[in-house]
C-alpha cells in the first residue's frame, strides 16, 4: 500500500498545472463551478440546469524554484528541478493542489430553490518548512561539494480522497433593489490515503569524498494504513467522515442594471450593479482507523545514495524506532472566500477575490490552501467568455492568466503569462466540458 500513495503523490505532480478555475468561476454562467466556492450562488443564477461531464484543474506554488514552461517541462519529465533556477533555503514551501470533477448536475425547482449533486477526487500535498539544499539532495542526487544543513520543524502532508456533495440554495430576501441568497452543500467524504511527516529538528554534513550523510534528530512518519493490511482489505473498508461547505451572496440592484429584466424573465438576466458573495468551505474531516506511525532517532552515517533511492526506507535500516498503530483524522483545507462583483458596463465586469487559508499552517494532519488575492476583469455573454485573472499570494510573485468559456467547453490558466516570463511562483492550467441549459430570457405570450 506504501507504492500506491507514492503513484498518488506522483499523479498529483503529474498535472499539478490544472486546477482552480480562477477566473472561471466568478462567470455567472459557469454554473457548477460558482458554487464550489461559494454554494450561495446555486440559487438565482442564470442556469436552469447543467451537467459536468468533466473537468480537471490544480493549482502548484513554490518558493524554491521559478516555474517557467521551461522549468516546468523538466520538473514534470525525467529531469526534476536538475538544470532549473532554484532558491533553496530552510523554509521552502510546495503547495499543490488537483481535482477531477466527475459526473455533476444542478437544477433550478423555482423562481427561490435549486438543487445540486457533486462528485469529484481530489488530492492536496503540502510541504513547510523544507530544507532547500537536502530536499534537492534526496530529490535529484546529492552534488558534487560537501555541504552542512539544518532543518528545522519540517511537516509536509499528502491527502487523496473522493467526495459526494448534495447542494442546496435558496433566496431568502429579495426586493425591487436588493437580493440576499445562501446555500450549503453537504458532503460524504472517501478517504483515499494520507501520508504526513514531521521533524521538529534534523541536521547533518554530507561528505561528498565516502559519499555519506551524516544525520542526527528526529523524524515521525505516519500513514493511513498497516503494513500488516493488503489492498483487498483496504479497498473494502475505506475511510470516510463528513464535510460541508455554506455561503452566502448579496446582490445590489440599480435601476439601470435591472432595466433589461423589465418585461421579460428576471431569471435570464444579471440584474446586480454590486455583488458580494461570502462563503466558508471544506470544513470536515476524514478518519483513518488503521494508521501506522514510526518514531525515527538519527544519529549516525547513511549511505547519500540510499537516501536518494528511499528516505524512509534508509530510516528503516539505520535509525533506532518506535512503530505502532493508532487512529488519526485529517482535515480538509478549510478556507474562506470573499468575492466582489462589479458590473462596470454592459457584459463588462471588474472581480476581486480573496482566498484565506483558515487552518493552522504547521498543525499536523491538515492541509492548507494559498492565501489568494485574484483581480479579474472579464467579459461574459451565454454562450462566450473571457477572463484576465491578475493573482497575489502568501508564496510571492504577481501571476498573470487567460481564461475563456466557448460553448460548453472551458480552458484557462490564472499564470500562463508568467510562466511565460522568467518570474513565476504558481502554475495553473484547467480544462472542462459541460452541458447547461440557461434560463430563457424573453416570457411566453402564454405566461403574459
């Protein structure tokens, strides 16, 4: 079981460039993918129905490398981080995110109520705290000239899992000027694996002339399942726990911005000047009955070719330690998300928003999400859209993408111009298809 959550760590780095829509789901018509940030926006919105037939996307970051198409091509074939710029330090971070949203549907039931169900897999990998110049000695062979390091607090954790939501929203006030909206989605949650690592300290030298690597401190190291339990068994008894996501829209309506929706079906409209959407997300947690964690003291040599080939199994055949089993929950990567809408002038509209990371950054068996700041203008009609996200986060540079929806297909990235560029600390490709039914826009003579 050990090998299947090394390939899940590796699918993940294989097309960490697609996920996030961002850009994409702040369009009114992106249907479902509006309310996977924000299950307020099922309620009255331009779609009367819509199927997901799937969508991929994922988000990287980093501080110890730039992440240029260049940089990237070697990263995600044979070469790894070997030939790219690199920034090592005692604190870098890697972040990455990816999903695949399966099969999903949303349905409008009246003018207040609609309804939805979601289904994707997901995976999240963090990595605090690392040791710039040992990660690039495990990771891509260590060089040629004898270094010292010290790592301190390292935590790094890797969680895969799949997710059924039911999605619920309504309008609760609405008026000639203002509308208020909320909606929840409620998920049951299918833990596929999780690994975490921690190390409050571990220093050493490597000596390049008896290629050895000298360690001392400490290491703990626990997964989601015994080595004692065989895949049959672990497929059978799967892991699961409960998640919910709920928020909340509020639209303002002037006069001219409704003045289209006169005489015709409000539905098919955007009637708002200003709108102002909160919502909390990923809130839950998945336990993990069958855990096995391993205490590791270091104090001696290893061989550096070892440490490349397996860090935990070196570990194994040369630290002292402790191994048990015991049960652990890990948390899903709560955030908050503010996003402000401005209509500036017909099918034009100006979009801020505001990714906060609402759990503990070095808190074990969690993962976290990057603090975003996204400005987007965009153009939207019902059957095209266009999108020019402008990004800031806790890892660094500015970020700039393009993203457009033709018909039912949708593709985008919030970095490409970065990535482009020799200056970049996120990237970010999705990709989507999707079948939806908007509401029609003129009334029937019949409904007059």
């Amino acid at each position: 079981m050990r090998n299947f959550l090394i390939l899940l760590t590796v699918f993940a780095s294989e097309i960490a460039l697609s996920q996030n829509y961002v850009g994409y789901d702040t369009d009114n018509y992106s249907g479902i993918h509006a309310i996977l940030n924000n299950p307020g926006a099922l309620a009255d919105s331009r779609t009367k129905s819509e199927v997901s037939v799937l969508s991929v996307g994922s988000i990287l970051a980093t501080d110890y490398a730039n992440l240029t198409l260049e940089n990237l091509n070697k990263i995600l074939g044979d070469d790894g981080f070997e030939g790219s710029e690199k920034f090592p330090s005692n604190k870098n971070e890697i972040v990455f995110n990816a999903e695949i949203l399966g099969p999903s549907f949303i349905f409008s039931l009246n003018e207040k109520s609609s309804v939805g169900l979601i289904s994707r897999l997901r995976i999240e990998s963090n990595f605090n705290n690392v040791n710039g110049e040992l990660f690039e000695g495990i990771y891509e062979g260590f060089p040629a000239n004898n270094f010292n390091f010290q790592q301190e607090n390292l935590d790094f954790t890797t969680h895969a899992w799949a997710e059924i939501g039911i999605s619920y929203g309504r309008v609760l006030f609405s008026n000639t000027h203002n509308l208020f909206k909320g909606g929840t989605t409620i998920k049951y949650l299918i833990g596929g694996g999780a690994v975490q690592g921690i190390s409050n300290s571990l220093a050493g030298n490597y000596d390049n002339t008896n290629n050895q690597v000298a360690l001392t401190g400490d290491f703990t190291y626990a997964i989601s399942y015994s080595d004692e339990q065989d895949s049959v068994d672990y497929f059978n008894e799967l892991s699961s726990g409960i998640g919910a996501d709920f928020g909340f829209v509020y639209e303002y309506r002037s006069n001219s911005s409704i003045a289209d929706s006169n005489a015709n079906n409000p539905r098919g409209f955007n009637q708002y000047k200003l709108k102002i959407g909160l919502s909390i997300i990923d809130i839950g947690s998945i336990a993990y009955d069958n855990g096995q964690i391993t205490d590791y003291i270091i104090n001696g040599n290893v061989s550096a070719q070892e440490l490349e080939e397996d860090f935990i199994e070196t570990l194994d055949n040369n630290a002292s330690q402790n191994k048990y089993n015991e049960s652990f929950k890990v948390s899903l990567p709560t955030s908050m998300h503010l996003n402000i809408d401005y209509n500036l002038r017909n099918k034009f509209y100006l979009n801020l928003n505001v990714n906060q990371n609402l759990v503990e950054k070095n808190a074990y068996f969690n993962n976290n999400r990057i603090n975003l700041i996204t400005f987007t203008p965009r153009y939207e009609t019902r059957i095209f859209g266009a999108y020019l996200p402008v990004s800031t986060g806790n890892l660094g540079k500015t970020a700039l993408g393009a993203g457009i929806r033709l018909g039912p297909l949708f593709v985008g990235s919030s970095t490409i111009f970065s990535n482009i560029s020799k200056q970049a600390n996120l990237a970010n490709v999705y990709v989507g298809l999707k079948i939806s039914k908007f509401h029609k826009r003129k009334i029937k003579t019949s409904q007059l």
